[in-house]
C-alpha cells in the first residue's frame, strides 16, 4: 500500500510540475502587453501558467522559443533552443553520444 501511495505521490507532483496551458485571455493585461511590446512580430504563441509565473512559448526559425514573467510583466526568463551543430565540439559530441536522435 505505501509503494502505491508514494507512486501515486510522485505523480501528482510530476503532473503539478509542468506549466497549466491557459488561454490569452485568463494572463494578466500586464503580462500581454509586456510580451507584445517585446515581441511584436510573434503572431503564434501558446501561454502557460507555471507557478506564479507566466510563459509564452513560440518558433522563430524553425527554433523553439520561450519567455517567462512575472504577474506584473516583469521579464524573468528567457530560453532558445540551440541547435547542436552551434555548441561547443565537446558538447556537441557528449550531446550527440548521449542523446542520439533527441
């Protein structure tokens, strides 16, 4: 029973680990504008609620790309994906040797 439970556990908290996605209109004013001004050319993005915090996720280049901020629109983060071929050999070495196909 406790294997069952403590698994049971792990998922809950695994599934409130990922960001809720939410719609344009249920993020803050604040927010919105924040991302529109910073980025006008993004037409297509997807919001998500992560925490407290608020991320829009969208693609320029073929390359995924996020922002994250604050309640009030203040800008947290930022994430680019990079592709492999632009790391560092080593890095691109350990990546490829060890996440073949990822």
């Amino acid at each position: 029973m406790k294997i069952i439970t403590s698994f049971l556990i792990v998922i809950l908290f695994a599934a409130c680990a990922d960001g809720q996605k939410v719609k344009e209109d249920a993020v803050p004013p604040s927010v919105v504008s924040a991302f529109h001004k910073m980025y006008p050319e993004v037409k297509q993005h997807t919001w998500y609620h992560e925490d407290a915090n608020y991320e829009a996720e969208y693609n320029e280049a073929k390359m995924e790309m996020a922002v994250t901020f604050d309640k009030e629109g203040n800008l947290m983060e930022t994430e680019n994906e990079i592709p492999v071929n632009n790391l560092p050999k080593g890095i691109a070495d350990y990546v490829s040797k060890n996440y073949s196909g990822a």
